[in-house]
C-alpha cells in the first residue's frame, strides 16, 4: 500500500520499485537508498517531525513492497537504523532534525557500500575467472565483475579473445540471459548462448558456474531467477562447482518469508486454451547443500557468517517495523 501524504518523488520511487520486472534486487535496493537520501536532504523547508514520519513511512513500504528481495528490504532498513543513536551533545536525546542528518548520511554510505562491494567481490573472485565459465540469469554483480576482469584484461593489453569462454542460459521467461549476452559479447567475452533445458548437457564443460542471488536464507539456500536449481543439480552432478556472488545485504532475517514471486501466466499461455492453467514463477530456492561457496565484498562466507548476518538484517528489520 502506498503511504499517506508522501512527497511525489518518493510516491514515484516506491511505485517504480514495485513494479519494476527489468532489474534485480542490487539496482532496485540501490533506487531505494537513493530515494531516502534524497528525501532526507538537510535544508529541506518543512516540519522536521513531520518529514521524518513521512520517510518512517515511506522506508516502511519500500521495506516491503518486494518480500522476495532481501536486498530492498535490508538496506532500507540499514539506512533506517541510522535514527536509532542519532543524538545531540553531550547525550541529549535526538532531535527530529538530528535524527534526519543521520538518516541522510546512512543512505549516502549505504549508496557508497553498493560501489565498494562490486569492487570487493571481483578481488575475491579473480582466481576462479579461469576455464569455461557458466552462468544463468542476469545477475547485476555477475555482470560487473565479468565486465571488470575485461577492463583489467584490455588495460594489461590482454587481446579479447584471451578471456575465457562463457556460457549463458536464455533465462526463460524474460530473456535475461539473452541480455547479458549482448551485452557482454562487445567486450571480449566468448560467448555461447543456450536453452534452459540444455544445463545438463553443457554444463560438464565448465570449470565452474557463477550465479547471483536476489536473496540468500538465513540457512545459506539461494533464491534466484527460476532456472538457478536445476542448474545446480546437473553442476554437483558434473561434479562442477557453483559459486553465488552476492553482497552481504541480501541476506534475509531468519523471520523473513520465503516469498517466490510470479508473474504474469500469459508470458507462456499467450492465448487462453480449454482446461490449461499455467503458472510463471520467476524466482525459487536452491538449497544450501548445492551451493560451493557464497562469496560476497566480505570474502566467502560460512553457514555460521550467513546466520550472523541473518540475525543482524532481523534487528534493523525489527526496529523499523515498530518505531
């Protein structure tokens, strides 16, 4: 539900984020940042109090407007922690105004975070950016990292054809993988592009497969565009490893539902047939067992490092959600 009495920016971001189907869970947290940091802005004419129960409001809705995206929700509720110790001299109790400032300054951090991480993964996963390379989706953190090691490869004077072969999923329904193609094709990437249904067949030949996530459960299982688990099942069958790289915000609270998104059934019925129903979910989990490593800007984690962070995505959720 879209709050009361919001400014239009903010009643147009949480809208464009809600009915977003083009981008990922990293860009679309990232539209959230950059919403509150704007809305925050000190000097802003109105009543502070007021405008801090606008934003309350505002970063709740953005909180839950995409349940199956962790990384929306944890990073409104990151910047939204900030009020929680925004204090004046001396200890005094915060003021509205204060307590703004500090929401302002957490989005601009959690903006810069964003940047850094993208930077961070790529150093972790350079050493597996060797042999053929598999992927499914159009993973945002993927894509830059894959799109880094070709920068560092040109500027070290590396020709185009020295990287590695990469095989991509058409990502069916969306096309994403077909997207990712073109756009990785241009910059030295040899890239073959396959059916969903060919992983089986294809994937033996890599030396290991690289996904993204739009979440990751508090037990370390992947939800990601549909596709990702039986992807993972013929990679540990192949015995080729599978590596999720993911920033650290998108892990979910232990409390957060496990909610798989579907949409629209005609992207496969077109046309409507006697006594056939179909269903078009977008997104599912892939157990932890399946998972090699999950690799985020902090290095690979553990199942323990997964359910700490867990634990701290569900106390900044909590604080939001009854203050």
């Amino acid at each position: 539900m879209m709050p009361p009495d919001q400014p239009e920016p903010l009643r147009a971001a949480i809208a464009r984020i809600r009915d977003d189907r083009d981008h990922g869970a990293s860009w679309l947290a990232r539209e959230a940042a950059a919403a509150l940091e704007e809305a925050s802005t000190p000097g802003t004419l109105g009543n502070d109090e007021e405008r801090l129960e606008r934003l309350r409001q505002a970063a709740r809705a953005l909180a839950t407007t995409r349940p199956s995206m962790a990384a929306l929700s944890n990073t409104v509720a990151r910047i939204w922690s900030a009020t929680r110790s925004a204090g004046g001299p001396d200890g005094e109790t915060s003021t509205a105004s204060a307590r703004l400032r500090a929401l302002h300054d957490a989005a601009e951090a959690q903006l810069r975070a964003w940047d850094e991480a993208s930077a961070a993964i790529y150093q972790h996963v350079r050493p597996l950016l060797r042999g053929v390379l598999f992927t499914h989706s159009r993973s945002g953190t993927v894509e830059q990292v894959l799109t880094r090691y070709a920068a560092v490869q040109r500027e070290q004077g590396t020709q185009g054809d020295a990287l590695p072969a990469l095989w991509l999923t058409e990502s069916r329904p969306g096309g994403e993988g077909v997207a990712l193609a073109r756009a990785l094709a241009p910059i030295g990437w040899q890239v073959t592009l396959i059916a969903d249904a060919a992983v089986g067949m294809f994937v033996r030949e890599a030396a290991a497969v690289l996904v993204g996530a739009d979440s990751i459960r508090a037990d370390g299982g992947v939800v990601n565009k549909v596709g990702t688990y039986p992807l993972a099942l013929a990679a540990q069958r192949a015995g080729v490893p599978m590596f999720v790289l993911t920033e650290s915000v998108k892990i979910a609270a232990p409390s957060a539902p496990l909610v798989l998104e579907e949409m629209d059934p005609r992207e496969l019925l077109p046309e409507p047939v006697p006594g056939v129903a179909a269903r078009n979910p977008y997104f599912e989990l892939t157990p932890a067992e399946l998972v090699n490593a999950t690799i985020t800007e902090r290095g690979r984690l553990s199942r323990q490092d997964i359910a700490a962070s867990a634990r701290d995505a569900e106390r900044d959720l909590a604080f939001l959600l009854s203050s």
